[in-house]
C-alpha cells in the first residue's frame, strides 16, 4: 500500500483511490479465498469511486533547489541527516559540499542544470549536478565524473527501464566499463576484480545505489520491494589488455578507443566454475553450466525477444577458446545452439508461475519461439535463448586461473544499455595533472 | 563549507554545510477524476499485469458488481500496449484506457 501511495504522489497524485486487498499475496490465495476476499473488499471499492477525493490537487511541498544549504553539521550528524532522511545506502558517505560537488563539475562541459534523465518511480531529475552530488557522497573522485554521467544516461534510457528496479525478483544493476578510460582511472580488471577495495571499481559501483536511492527513490521495503535484493555490484571492468578478441563495446558496436559503460540487471552470479581440458572440451562445459544457469527461472523466456546474460572469461579462459579457433561470435553461436533442458523439466518450472501453461501453449500463443516446441516429446531438449546475441562475453579476473561466471540477467527488466563515455577536451592534461602521466 | 572551529584552543569536529542529493520532483499536480453518481450502465475497466490470480479477482469483481447494478459492462486490459507478466505497468497505459473508453478503472497493482 505505502508503495503504491508513494509512486502516485511522486506522479503528482494525492489521496488517489486505494484499497489493499486482504494478505497473504494474491498469488497464493485459492480461488475460494479470493473470493471470499473479494465479497469483503468490493464495497469498499464502489465507496472509493463513488467518493469525492478531496486533496488530489493539493500542491506538492516544495523542495530545496540545487546549492541550497539543507544541513550544517559534523561528519556525524551531516550521516545522521541524510539517513534519517532516507537520503543514503545506509553507510557513511562523503559530506556533499558545494565546494566538493563543484570539484566534480570540472570534468564535464555539460551544464550542472542539464537533465539526464527523469527516474521513475520517484521521477526526479537526474541532472549534472545531482551526479555531482551523488558522486562525492559516493566516495568518487571527481575525475570519476565522466563515467558517472554516462552511467545516469544509460538508467535513465527507456530500453534499461530503471522503473523496474525494485521488483520481486530483488536484482540489481552491474556495471561493465571498457575502452582508455580502464587505463586511465585506475580501474581493477583482474585478480579479484568483482571484489571491493579498488577505488574506481568500488565507489563508481556504490554510486548507482546512492542515484537509484536519490534519483530513482528506490527505498528498502517501501518502493523497493525485492522479496530480499541483491547488494550493489563493485564496476566490472574488462581485461582488454589479456583479451585475444576485441573489446566488448567493439561488438556491440562502439569504435575501437572509445570508453563505454554498459549497465546490465543481475538476477544471479553462478559459482565460477572452472573448464579444463581442449578448447572444444572447455566450451562444451560452458554450455552445461549455462544451461544451468539459465534454467532457474524459464518464465523469463516468455518476458519478451531480447535478454543480455553474461558470461565472464578469465584471460586463460579465453586464450584457450581463441586458440582453438573461437571468435566471441563463435561461443555465443555455440551457446545458442547447445544450452538447453529436457521439456519436462521446463514445463515442471514454468508452472511455477502459470499452472496450466507449456513452452508449447506458449510457442502456439506467440509468446516464445517456434523452437521451443519442435514436438510434443517431453524428453525433447528447449533451447534457453532466443539469440546468439543473448550472451553479452567478458574477459576479466586473474589471468592465470581456468574460472568463469555466468550472470543471468532479468530480460526486459534493465536490459543491457551501452552509453560511450564523454570526457572534458582537455581530458588528458587534465589527468596529467592529476596522476603525473608523461 | 568545511570549517574547523577552534574554541578556547580547543579543535572541535569540522563542520560541513551540505547540499541536497536529490534530483528536483517533475510531478505535477494531478486532479482526481470525479466520482461516479453510479454504476448503473457504466463500462468498468479492469487493468492487471498478469500476476497469478489477477485474472480470477478480475472475473470475480464483475460478478459482484453485475449482481448489484444492472447493465454493467466490464472490459480487462493490460497494462500496456505490450504488457507482459510482471511488467511495470507502461506508459502508454494512458492510451490503453483511453482507447477502452471506461467510465471507471480498477488497477491491480503488486502480487
């Protein structure tokens, strides 16, 4: 209920007409509970639309405008405001300054009033300067704000449908960087590279939390309302310099040298399983674990055409599948054509979800691909993706250990959205400066 | 602003001015549809996105409320032009209604 209410008033709806129907979850009612749930509620529901609603005009509070003082305290009582506020992730974060935030909006041209985006369901503005502000709560450095900025603009697109982010399911955004801007910020892209502690990867990580908080007003229990939600994932940056392919943004069709930040849902990260053996042996792992990773939850199928699940190569990893011959195309070919379960076993899952329904029911509906049903047999294999395309392939991590991961991605529910990252014209003096580059 | 203020030689804690972290609200006031007078006649919306039993609540309000007023008409809609299971109800689910021409709209939300 506290959800529903507070997305209607961040729509500019007060005391919109609301009747919560009778827990536990409608989801797990019988058909005679829902019912008798129903008889109980419905006079409520004809008092509700057939009453004035008195207030549904009332002008919205205002608000402080950007650089307006809204606390003056100790590093303490400045974490104390913002928490008790609902203003952080619930660790401590950098106090944001204006002399702080006016650090970050150095490194952009871009006007501190310019709109990136408008994030729902809070639908606020998420502007130069409220990245800024995010970003030194954040931790970040203000040379960070480049790859801040990009990141706002790929929630902010509609493909990504930032809207989503606190649905059941509790996913949560990871960030894949590639291009110089790796080299130049001091990104982590190998041994331990998923792992808090460096600086870049962790606070640029940390920083999407703050903005799905501030910007998005994704609040724990109240408008996010995953059943119990993945923390946020530190930057994945990739490997480019222990890849034998070119740079994932090259395949998905960025120019060579140009700095990207391509955001992604998680819904899960497999163990990392090792491969060993001939490229061809290595693969064919890969394929098993896929399509274990894949088959945890097939009503994702039926989500719609495109889903970006991710799977992460060490160097060595890679180099043995180049080796034997594979491109990036080949493996997602590959996995295309080989990641599968026997339908029974699909069927079993999706009725989870829908009772009555197959992947034949749903080929015959048009809501999965005709070679989700090639027959009736149900020891016949189902394929787990609807293209080659679905798996987005990372190299990354310790170049010498034979691992990998798998991250199954939440279909249209924050699909992979890639934005190049703008950086200042004196972007390289600038970091001279800092860094002492020659 | 970071200061560091010194009393009687004491050093206390900086203190810090800060501003807010929040983007700037883009609602605008929205005023609610006026009520019906009655349901007598009306066409009657019903949105639901495709959670287990949303159909089932949907069958069952119309009963209760044909029971009760005489030429009802109930129309289901998605919640959206391409609404899915689980979907955040879209955009053009303005449209939807609109196009359904209801008197009234019943929104499940959640499940």
């Amino acid at each position: 209920m506290e959800s529903a209410r507070n997305s209607a008033e961040a729509a500019g709806q007060r005391n919109a007409r609301l009747v919560e129907f009778p827990g536990p979850n409608i989801g797990v009612q019988s058909e005679a509970d829902v019912r008798a749930n129903a008889e109980v509620l419905i006079d409520r529901v004809i008092k509700s639309l057939t009453e004035e609603v008195v207030s549904g005009d009332t002008q919205l509070a205002a608000e402080p405008g950007p650089g307006d003082i809204v606390f003056r305290g100790t590093f303490s009582a400045v974490n104390d405001y913002l928490y008790k506020n609902s203003l952080t992730d619930g660790l401590p974060v950098v106090p944001p300054t204006p002399e702080k935030v006016q650090e970050f909006l150095k490194y952009t041209e871009r006007s501190p009033d310019e709109i990136l985006g408008i994030l729902p369901p809070g639908r606020r503005e998420a502007t130069t300067w409220t990245v800024a502000v995010n970003g030194v709560m954040a931790g970040c450095r203000p040379e960070y704000m480049p790859v801040l900025m990009a990141i706002t603009e790929a929630v902010a697109d509609p493909r990504y449908s930032i809207g989503q982010s606190g649905s059941t399911s509790g996913w949560a955004p990871m960030i894949i960087v590639n291009g110089p801007i790796i080299h130049q910020l001091k990104f982590q892209s190998e041994g331990a590279v998923t792992r808090p502690g460096r600086r870049a990867n962790t606070t640029i990580g940390r920083f999407l939390r703050l903005l799905m908080v501030n910007g998005a007003r994704f609040l724990p229990g109240i408008t996010d309302k995953a059943t119990f939600g993945l923390n946020f994932f530190v930057v994945l940056a990739e490997a480019e310099h222990r890849s034998p392919w070119e740079p994932l943004s090259v395949s998905l069709g960025f120019k060579q040298g140009t700095s990207t930040v391509t955001v992604n849902s998680v819904l899960c990260v497999s163990y990392n399983f090792m491969t060993i053996g001939s490229a061809e042996n290595q693969i064919g792992i890969i394929a098993e674990e896929a399509s274990r990773a894949l088959s945890q939850d097939p009503v994702l199928q039926a989500f719609g055409p495109e889903r970006r699940h991710m799977l992460v190569l060490s160097p060595l990893v890679a180099s043995i599948l180049s080796g034997g011959g594979y491109s990036r195309r080949d493996i997602q070919q590959y996995l295309f054509e080989n990641v599968g379960i026997p339908a029974r076993q699909f069927d079993s899952l999706l009725q989870r979800f829908w009772p009555k329904e197959t992947a034949c029911r749903l080929a015959e509906q048009g809501k999965l691909p005709r070679s989700f049903c090639v027959s009736e047999d149900p020891d016949r294999i189902v394929p787990l993706m609807w293209s080659p395309d679905e798996f987005l392939i990372i190299v990354a991590g310790d170049p010498s250990r034979n691992r990998c991961f798998i991250a199954t991605q939440c279909a249209d529910q924050g699909l992979a959205t890639t934005k190049p990252i703008d950086v200042p014209s004196k972007w390289e003096k600038m970091l001279a400066d800092l860094y002492n580059y020659t | 602003m970071e200061r560091v203020l010194k009393m009687a030689g004491e050093v206390v804690e900086p203190l810090y001015e800060i501003v807010s972290p929040l983007g700037r609200c883009t609602a605008k006031p929205i005023r609610s549809a006026s009520p019906l007078t009655s349901f007598k006649g009306k066409t009657i919306g019903f949105v639901w996105t495709i959670f287990t039993n949303g159909d089932v609540l949907a069958d069952i309000f119309a009963d209760l409320l044909r029971e009760r007023f005489d030429g009802i008409k109930w129309v289901k809609l998605p919640s959206g032009k391409t609404g899915k299971w689980g979907d955040y109800p879209h955009p053009d689910l303005a449209d939807v209604i609109k196009d359904a021409e209801v008197d009234a709209v019943i929104t499940l939300v959640g499940g």
